[in-house]
C-alpha cells in the first residue's frame, strides 16, 4: 500500500456477517481468531446488513473488548443509498458523495463501531454527479480531524479513478472490485494494469463469484470448474478455491484479497495459499483464457 499504510494480505469482509448466526461470544472469539491467524483488516460498508447494521455487530465485539482496536485495521465504505426499512424515504437506489452525506455516514460508522478513527474510508461507488473539488474538501476535512487515516476508492474504472485523483490532494491507496474466473472484466477494461501504473494493491471482493465456482449453473460455469479441478490435480492442492487464491494472488501487484465468509477452513485454505506452491503462467493464463480473454 501506499506510504505508511499497510493491510493483511487477507481481509475478512462483514458483508453477510448478520448471516453467519454468531452470538457475542463467537464473534468476539472469530476476530481474536483471526488475529491470531495474521488476519488484522476487516472489511465494512454502511450497507452491510442494512443501515449501518454490520457495523453494530463489530463494534459490540470493539466494545466488549476495546484492546482489540489497536491490533486491526478497519476498513468502511459510503456512496450508496438503497431503499430499505430504516430510510423509508429513499425510493431508488442511487449514489451519493455530497460533503455533508460523507459527514453522516462516516460520523454514524463510527458511533456503530464504537472506534474513534477508521482506518481506511472507501467511496464505494462511482458518482456521477461527484464534484472532485467538493470531495477534496470533504476528505481533507476527515483526514484532519483524525475521523479516517487513508481513502480509496472502490468500484471504479480507471478513468473514474484518475479524475478523483487529479483533484483530490489525498493519495488514494488502494482499488477495491470484483475479481473471479467468471468475472473478469477488470482486467478487461484496464483496471488491473491500472492499478499496475499507480502502484497499488488492488483488493479484490467475491474471489469465488459468491458460490456459483462450486455450483456451476451453465455450461460457462461448468467448464471453468472443469479447468480449475484439473490444474487442482497439476499442483496437488485439495480444492479449487486454492487455485484460485493463488490465480488471483500471482498478479504483480500484489493483491489482496477479501473473503466474505466466516469459514475458517476456507480462510486457512486462503491463507495457506499465500505461500508454497505456484502455478505456471500457462496455468494461469489458461484459466483467464478460459474466462472469455482474448489473447489477440
């Protein structure tokens, strides 16, 4: 990451967290655990599991064990505003980067945090009706009163990215999108090179396409499982989503990746896939041809 900012390498994303059925005791027991693991980023949006609600749950573990805070990183994201129970009068979802909209969400992420600074504040998506020169301000502003440490962005191509940039004095220090087998088109449109040019570690969100890697619904789907089984049998590993771990991780940016998920054989599997054996490039590319990418 940029200057002194520095993440695991994998994060725990708390977009299902109101899903994983853990009382207190257990998510506090699932954050030590992934502290003992290494695992020190976790990954959060306003949106997750409603207005702010996924918040709420990670700050009763902060507030149940509030030494926790300075052993973690947390990451937090605002810009979409979706209709549900507690904003009744929002009728379509749409995106929002006004200054005093940021000021809210912010200030509300870290009252349901129960912390007093965010590590890492994502714009979570595009706006397009953005005003740079305003953002700058907003972020500036965040920054100086000690609320948020570093900014990103998220979801962004690489010509949304570099017209935030050219007006706001704060670097953005990472990109975070969707990167899968059956999702590439980030490195379709230039992202990953992007990313490359800027020298940032990408994180990468849904690195197994939420489940369908595993329950294939078309022959699309079906034949790449097919490919990542048999480059399973080529490396010995004992499932694919090792494959793709490292798939993704072999990318000389240096990624990161995010795992929604509270399953820790799967996170060690991710974790062990760090290191040890590396696929061949012709395995690797094999999988992005695969994918729908035109060599030439």
């Amino acid at each position: 990451m940029h200057g002194n900012f520095s993440i695991s390498k994998i994060v725990i994303g708390c977009m299902r967290m109101h899903e994983f059925g853990l009382n207190l005791q257990q998510r506090t027991d699932f954050v030590e655990w992934c502290i003992d693991q290494g695992i020190t980023t976790f990954d959060h949006a306003d949106i997750y599991g409603g207005n702010h609600h996924n918040e709420a749950l990670f700050g009763e573990v902060l507030q149940m064990k509030p030494e926790l805070r300075e052993k973690i990183e947390i990451i937090t994201k605002c810009s979409i505003c979706v209709p549900n129970d507690e904003n009744p009068n929002i009728k379509t979802r749409y995106f929002n980067t006004d200054r005093d909209y940021i000021f809210k969400q912010v200030n509300n992420s870290l009252e349901k945090l129960q912390c007093e600074y965010i590590d890492l504040l994502l714009i979570h998506m595009h706006d397009l009706l953005v005003n740079p020169k305003e953002l700058n301000g907003t972020l500036k502003q965040l920054k100086d009163e000690g609320k948020v440490k570093y900014f990103g962005l998220s979801n962004h191509n690489p010509l949304e990215f570099d017209t935030l940039q050219k007006y706001v004095d704060v670097k953005f220090v990472t990109h975070q999108f969707m990167l899968h087998p059956l999702g590439i088109e980030n490195y379709k449109n230039g992202t990953m090179t992007h990313c490359l040019k800027e020298g940032i570690h990408p994180m990468f969100w849904s690195p197994l396409a939420g489940g369908r890697i595993f329950n294939p619904k078309n022959a699309f789907e079906e034949n790449m499982k097919n490919v990542l089984e048999s480059i399973r049998q080529e490396l010995h590993l004992e499932n694919i989503d090792e494959v793709i771990y490292k798939w993704l991780l072999k990318h000389s940016s240096d990624p990161v990746i995010v795992l929604g998920t509270g399953n820790r054989e799967r996170i060690m599997r991710a974790l062990n896939s760090i290191g040890g054996i590396q696929m061949t490039r012709e395995q690797w590319y094999k999988i992005l041809t695969e994918a729908g990418y035109e060599l030439w």
